[in-house]
C-alpha cells in the first residue's frame, strides 16, 4: 500500500473530498499527465504478465502431495497472518493514543482490511494507506493526525525490518557467506535505515521543506512526520510500546512464512527466513505490480538459491505466502463496500453511550 496524495496544512480535506466512500480514484488532483492515467493500467497489465509467467514455473503436480498435514500447516500460517492484522491494528492504536486520537479496535482492524483489499485488488495509484487515513479522519474529524498515524505506523517497519535482519545474521552467522545475496540484503537493509534517518532530517525542518518544496504530496508527508516524531519524543515509554506491537506484528509475519515453507517441504530453518522475510519485504515497497506479485517470487529466488532450493519451490512459496494475504484481504470486502458508514455509525452509538466511547478507546 502506497502513501500518495497528501498535501500541507488542508491535506486531509482535499483527500476527504477525493474519497467517498466506495470511490477510489485512480488520480490525484491535478494529476493530468498522460503517463499517471496510464499507470493503473500498466500495473494490472504487468501483474497479469508477472502471475502467468510465475505460475507457470510452479510444479503443481508436487503440491498436490502435500497431504493433511500440509493444508493443516497453511491453515495455521493463515491463522499467523490474520493474527498479524489485528495486531497491526494494536501497532496503530499505540500511535493515534500518543497523538491524543481516539480511536476504537474495532475499527481499526476493519480499516486495515479495507486497506489491504484496496492494495490487493485495485490498480490505482491511491493505495490502501490513503483508503485507511482518508476513513478514519472521517469517523475522528482529526483529520491531520489521522495521516500522520497512518504514516509513523508505516515508518515502524523502516526500523524494525532492518533490525531483525541483523538479528538473524547475528543468529546464524552464515548468512553472511552467500556471497551476491548476502551483499543484497546488506544494502536492501541499509538503504531502508538511510531512508529513515534522511526523512527525519527533513521532517526536523517541515516547515522549511513545505514552504521550499513544489510537491504538496512531500510537504504533507514531511508534516506528518514532523508533528508525530515531535509527539513521540516528548513520550519515550509509548515509543517504545509501540516498536514492542510492531516486533510482534514481524513476528506473526514471520510465523506465518515458516509454516507456510513447511507446508511445501522446503528445507530452511527459521533463521534465515529471519533474514529473508524482512528483505523481501523492504524490497516489496517498490509499486511495480499489484501485491508486489514478482518482486516478492524473484527475490525468494535468488535468496533461497544459494541453500540450494530450486526456483520452483521458491516461487511457490513466494505465492503461497502472496496466497495467504490476497486471503485476509478478503474479510475487508464488506469494510470496503461500506466505507465509513458502519464506523461513523458506531461512532455516533458510543457518543451517545456514556461511558462507551472512554472505554472502546482504551481496548
């Protein structure tokens, strides 16, 4: 899911009345030139392309030995990845409770499954981030906090994934030794924590970076920054609480790829999936195709080479696993149809309901 179309100061209006309820579009304001209308298009076609070529390197006459045991594998690895919403949810209530925003679980795990269905299943450059912050600036009216809890969730993942990578090459320093691949996800992990660090920077002076900036996407965004870093300063503990939920929400992630990996009978242990699962997931952040469909089976590939895994088993892990989130995404169909509706009308019961609204917030 991309962040897209947040501007300075009233972004959050404008990209209010940009979406309604069940209209996406696939253009932000202002955005004419011909090459941004054809991007939806060349994504569905690229992913169209990606999905055949992959699926003809699967060997699907030995995944249909997989056996009880198998399916009852993949069963617990989706119970792992539907785990990880809610606790993705968990990860950003901790961010809207340290920028003073209420907010209900309830809702928050809906609007994460409304914004995994937009990512999965729409071409448009509007991503599933902007479907999320969009919603709840609906249901709280706290329009710029809404966008800047959506973003300082998303940059959780620019420091955890880099960190367990290094956690797993300390626990299995062989890793190290895979020579091309080893320099690979050195770089990928770097280059994700140089990013932080540089975003950062720039937020440090938002105001100098709006007013300089011509792009109202980077100025928004920068400003969201600038104002939850500044918050979360000023409260270390609820910093730290929330890198604790985003570890575990890695963490269900990762269970989920581990039996998923069994299922197929692939041997790797669970250290280097420690590695690899962030990586792919660092490198999954470029919007080339739908769900990363590709990204994620070709860079399986060339890590799991060196441990002598063949491409077809790793590009069918990497669709089991592509398999098991288009899944989840699913449950967020109804929240999608909805929109905001069913949230602004629970929202209306709690207000109404003394007492109701403290206690959902606390949840």
């Amino acid at each position: 899911m991309v962040i897209n179309a947040w501007s300075h100061t009233d972004a959050g209006s404008r990209m209010s009345n940009a979406l309604s309820d069940n209209e996406i579009p696939s253009n932000a304001p202002g955005e004419t030139a011909a090459w941004k209308k054809a991007l939806p298009v060349i994504r569905v076609a690229g992913t169209i392309i990606m999905f055949y070529v992959l699926v003809t390197k699967v060997q699907w006459s030995s995944l249909g030995q997989i056996g009880k045991k198998g399916v009852g594998l993949i069963l617990i690895a989706f119970l792992a990845t539907l785990l990880g919403i809610v606790l993705s949810g968990v990860r950003w209530q901790r961010v809207l409770d340290a920028l003073e925003v209420p907010s209900r679980m309830r809702d928050l795990v809906e609007l994460q499954l409304a914004g995994m269905f937009a990512g999965n299943f729409l071409p448009s450059t509007v991503g599933g981030d902007v479907v999320r912050a969009t919603w709840l600036a609906k249901v709280n009216k706290a329009t710029s906090d809404s966008i800047a809890s959506v973003v300082l969730e998303r940059l959780t993942g620019w420091l955890v994934l880099p960190v367990l990578v290094l956690a797993g090459t300390l626990t299995d320093p062989s890793i190290w030794h895979l020579g091309a691949v080893s320099k690979l996800i050195v770089y990928v992990a770097a280059a994700t924590l140089v990013g932080l660090v540089a975003i950062l920077a720039l937020a440090r002076s938002a105001n100098l970076s709006a007013r300089a900036s011509k792009s109202a996407v980077v100025a928004g965004f920068l400003d969201a920054v600038y104002r939850g870093v500044g918050k979360f300063g000023r409260k270390p503990a609820s910093l730290a609480r929330l890198l604790g939920w985003a570890f575990l929400y890695q963490l269900c992630v990762l269970v989920a790829s581990i039996f998923a990996a069994r299922a197929l009978d692939i041997s790797i242990g669970w250290r280097e999936l420690m590695v690899f699962v962030p990586a792919v997931a660092m490198l999954q952040v470029l919007p080339l195709t739908i769900g990363g469909l590709g990204i994620r089976e070709g860079a399986l590939v060339l890590m799991l080479h060196p441990l002598g895994i063949g491409s077809a088993q790793a590009i069918a892990f990497g669709l089991l696993v592509y398999a098991l989130n288009i899944a989840a995404s699913l449950f967020g169909a109804p929240s999608f149809a909805l929109g905001s509706r069913r949230m602004l009308r629970r929202a209306h019961v709690a207000a109404a309901t003394p007492g109701n609204a403290r206690r959902e917030t606390s949840c």
